[in-house]
C-alpha cells in the first residue's frame, strides 16, 4: 500500500512563481499512482521573516499539521511538494525509525544548505539539508537530525560561496551524478526536487538551472536503487497545464512507489 502525502506549501519559496507551488503539490498527488492521497492544510498567506526566514510562523504550522499526517500513515509515503521543505518532517521521521542506517539520497540542483544568517533571500527551501542535520533555525529543526554521513548528494550544480564553506566543513561532497548513485545501501530515503532535471525536458520549478540530467537518465537510476523507504517529488510550479511535464512527474511517481 502507498499513500500520497501532498503538502502545497509555497511560503518556503523566495521565487516569483512561488504561489505555483501549491497547484504543483496537487497535480503531483493527481499524477502519482498511489492507493491514497492525503492532504495537508496549509495557510494561503505568508506572513514576517523572524530568526532570518521568510514566513517562519506559517512553516511551523505546517510542519506539525504534516507531523500530525504522519501519525495516520502506516504505509509507504510519497511526499508531493509544493516547496522542498516539505520533506523536512518525512525525512526526519524516516531517520526517527531507521536510525543511523538511514540514507538520504538528496537529488537537487542545489544543497540547500544556507543558514539563516547567510546573505540570501531568507528562503527556507533553501535551508533544509542544513536543518536536516541540525544546524538550522531551532524552531524548524526536526525532532531527529541526520549526520553528515548519512546524506548523499546527486545532480547538484549550483552552489554559493556561503554552502560550499558549510559542506567542506561537514566533510560533504556534491561529486557527479552517476557517483552518487554508486554503492547506495538501504534503508534509503529519495528527495528529487524537480530542479535537478534539465530545463529542456522540464521547465515548471520556480528556479531551473542549464545543462542537468534528462528524464530518462534520472529514471535509469532510479530503477537501479533498492530498498528505498520513502521518497518525495517536490518543486513543481506549473503556470500552465503541460501534458508532456505531466508525463514526467507521473512517470518519476510510478518508478518511485515501486518500492511500495
């Protein structure tokens, strides 16, 4: 059995397309091949920074509404985004049940590892692996963290000044895509944010960044992994119904919940 966990928050997006994200989540859920959805509630407006991120109040909030959707869940969980930071709290429950075993396969354009005082937007979409492993704002740091060990990196090829000091310090590596993929043991959880994908082939995030993997290569992976226990697609923005990207997130959904 599968469940769809559809979480369309966008507040953790500095991107002008951001409110996208909501309708994003749902085509996600829409799109994926799972036995159920379920759908978290999530407030249509934003609200201050505070501690150094946008609408911190408004990602509290959602964060224990998805932690309370958890405890309903006894199946294999696809989270469907809306913004990345909608893994935090699947990935942390993940680690909560799995322990050090656990590996986060985190296939993204980007580390997202700014801290809050760091000088960029404030996005929190752009914090979640840092919080992840327990360096992030406190009030949305997650019951369980990750170590550094845990977190395997895939398809990144953006990273500012400010990240790469906090990877190297951590002793992470952002290697080649076809690396990362090399040697993964489970329990693995899979974290594909929609970015990592090469704008051609897929266009509908709210940043895209040149020159990524093609659908069929991010597939051909995935296929090769094994004992995956959670996974998430997240960063869908569409503007416009597009029936050849909708084949893509159905067809990344199906390759996911085959772990199921």
């Amino acid at each position: 059995m599968s469940t769809v966990l559809c979480v369309p928050q966008w507040q953790g997006s500095a991107a002008e397309s951001a409110r996208f994200l909501a309708d994003g989540a749902h085509r996600t859920a829409r799109l994926v091949p799972a036995d159920r959805v379920l759908t978290v509630d999530v407030p249509e407006s934003d609200g201050p920074m505070a501690g150094g991120v946008r609408a911190a109040d408004a990602l509290v909030g959602v964060q224990r509404a998805t932690e309370e959707a958890l405890t309903t869940i006894d199946d294999f969980v696809l989270t469907a985004g809306g913004d990345c930071a909608v893994d935090l709290v699947p990935i942390s429950a993940a680690a909560a049940k799995y322990g050090a075993d656990l590996t986060l396969l985190w296939i993204d354009a980007n580390p997202d590892v700014y801290g809050p005082g760091d000088p960029f937007s404030g996005a929190f979409h752009g914090m979640v692996v840092r919080t992840l492993l327990g360096d992030g704002p406190p009030a949305l740091t997650p019951k369980t963290v990750l170590t550094p060990q845990q977190v395997v990196f895939a398809g990144v090829r953006v990273v500012d000044d400010c990240e790469q000091e906090y990877l190297r310090n951590k002793g992470l590596d952002v290697g080649e895509l076809e690396a990362a993929f090399e040697g993964l043991k489970g329990p693995l959880y899979v974290h594909l944010d929609l970015d990592v994908l090469d704008p051609t082939e897929f266009a509908s995030v709210g940043y895209s960044y040149p020159v990524g993997p093609s659908v069929a290569r991010v597939l051909e992976l995935i296929a090769g992994l094994d004992d995956v226990v959670g996974a998430a697609i997240t960063e869908h923005a569409p503007r416009a119904r597009d029936l050849r990207e909708e084949e893509v997130v159905r067809a990344l959904g199906t390759a996911l919940l085959r772990f199921a």
